[in-house]
C-alpha cells in the first residue's frame, strides 16, 4: 500500500487528474499559502457581520467534510471555517513531510497567525482533536473555547478495534494493506469506515453514503493516500508514548480555555471510558455522553453536539 507511490512518469506526460472535491450548498473553499505549506479550507458565510471566529479540525483519514453539518447550525453563532489538515481533503501534502501530532499543531498554529483570526473557539474530532489540545495548550492566545469529540488522547489499553489504526503505523503495513484489500471497491472501504466510527451506521442516508464514496474514489486517485493515512497513523503513536511536559495529558492540564469533551459509548476507536480522565484532566471542563454514539458524534448527532457548544459559547460569554 504504498501507494502513494506511483512508477515515475514519463517526462512527457502530464500528471493524473484528479476529481474536484465536494463543495456543499452554501460552502466555500479557498487556499492558505504559508511556506512550505498549501492548506484548503471550508467556510461557511455567517448569518450576520461581527461573530466570533470558529475552526474545526478533522480527524485521521476525515476531512473538513465532516463538519459541513455543525457550521451549518452553528452559522448564527460563529463564523466557522473547517481546515483540510496537510495531506488530507484538499491540501497538499506538507514540504517537510512532518504528519505527527506536533506537525499538524503547527500547521492550525501557522494558518490562525497568518489570518489573524485569534482567539478561535476550536472544534477538533480524534487526531483533531489532539491537535486542537496542543495548540489550546502551547497557544492559549488562540483559542477562546475548546470542544473535543472523542479526542485521541492516549490510552494504556487500546480497544481491540482500533488496533489496524496502530497497525496501520507499522512501516510496510501501508503497503501489505493495498495489496490485500487492491480488489475491495470504494462502497466497501466507506462501509467499513462507517461501520467502526458509526455507533448505528443506518443513520448514514443514501445521499450521504453516495457522497461518502464519491470522497473515498478521489482519495483513492491521489498518488500520496496511504502515505499520509500511515504516517499520520505513525504520528499519533508516537505522540501516545510522548512524556514528560510534551505529553498530551500534560498539555491537556494546561489548558486555559472552557472546554466541553463529547463521547460516545459505541465508540470503537476511543474508550468513552476515557472521558472521566478526560474531565479531571481539563481544569475547565463540561462533559457530554452520547450513549448510542460512536467516533464521529457530530456526524451522527450534530443537532446534540451543536447545542452543547451554543452552551459553552453562552457560558463562556458570561464569565
């Protein structure tokens, strides 16, 4: 499964085309050029001039498709936009090949500076969201609130059904991956991805299950899929056995801003067991627990999910 590697090409072709990524009714992509480093970003025009500047950032293999819901209800209550983490949606690859944890932390940090959108209630889902708990920890000027949705925080005792993500990390893994799975068709990759994130995979309807695998054959297309999948995977390994002040527990108990931590009990990638950990360890901290939820809750639920920040932003508006 490497990939992402395709045979050198012949100097007088062109490279391979690729097809354009979904853009939603209301949506806008636009790109952030910083040195060394290209990322898209979604946004969604606010309903009205003057509110407060969000950002949501996606998990290991997600994009900032996955949060098309949440800025659509929360519209009237931020100016949201959602970025493609490099090498992932539709940003390119990062020049100095970094997909760790830190890395991604520094390219949120890099693009916020540029724009100066400071500080930003910031949204992040699984390695989102621990990338989000960095940069609230080592740049707590830039973040108003913090919300995390299943964040992927270390665990002692990885569930058995997150262990192709660690394996995924393994050098080679990546490439024995494609060549087994080389036959599998794009509506049988989505299915699978649907069925570990989704607590009751059903709720997907026929028209988000057609875009889902619309997303996966333009993935598929890209010469550097699994290279990124694999060392993002890598990343957040390492960042698991990370100690001392740059650990991510660590950094969480530096946390200044509000925060609210969301979880599903169907979770198979992060233990919702996680969560109590999770609320001491945020010293400012609000917990929501979705018992038919599973990785992806504002995927599943965002009417919930979007209530409980219009919450937090409340809240934290008052103090």
């Amino acid at each position: 499964m490497s990939s992402t590697e395709l045979p050198e090409a012949r100097a007088a072709e062109s490279p391979p085309r690729v097809r354009a990524v979904r853009v939603a009714a209301g949506e806008e992509l636009r790109s952030v050029a910083l040195p060394g480093l290209t990322l898209t970003v979604r946004a969604r025009p606010p309903a009205r001039p003057g509110l407060p500047p969000a950002l949501y950032v996606h998990g290991l293999g997600g994009s900032s498709l996955n949060w098309s819901a949440m800025m659509r209800l929360l519209e009237d209550r931020v100016d949201g936009q959602a970025v493609d983490l490099p090498g992932f949606g539709d940003s390119a690859p990062p020049d100095d090949g970094n997909y760790s944890v830190t890395g991604h932390a520094r390219a949120v940090i890099r693009m916020l500076d540029a724009g100066r959108r400071g500080p930003v209630h910031l949204i992040g889902n699984s390695l989102g969201g621990a990338v989000c708990t960095r940069v609230a920890a080592v740049r707590p000027d830039l973040v108003r609130t913090l919300t995390l949705v299943s964040p992927a925080l270390p665990e002692l005792r990885a569930q058995r059904s997150a262990w192709p993500t660690v394996l995924l990390a393994v050098p080679g893994a990546a490439r024995l991956f494609n060549r087994l799975t080389k036959d599998w068709t794009a509506e049988m990759r989505v299915r699978g991805v649907l069925a570990l994130c989704y607590g009751d995979p059903g709720r997907v309807s026929d028209e988000g299950l057609r875009h889902a695998v619309e997303e996966m054959e333009r993935r598929l297309e890209l010469p550097y899929f699994w290279d990124v999948m694999s060392r993002s995977s890598r990343g957040i390994v390492d960042a698991y056995t990370l100690g001392g002040q740059h650990g991510l527990w660590r950094q969480a108990e530096r946390v200044l801003a509000p925060t609210l931590l969301v979880y599903g009990c169907r979770d198979q990638l992060v233990s919702y067991r996680m969560a109590r950990r999770a609320a001491a360890a945020f010293r400012d901290s609000r917990l929501l627990t979705l018992p038919d939820a599973g990785h992806v809750a504002m995927m599943e639920y965002p009417e919930t999910v979007a209530q409980a920040v219009r919450e937090l932003l409340d809240d934290s508006g008052r103090s």
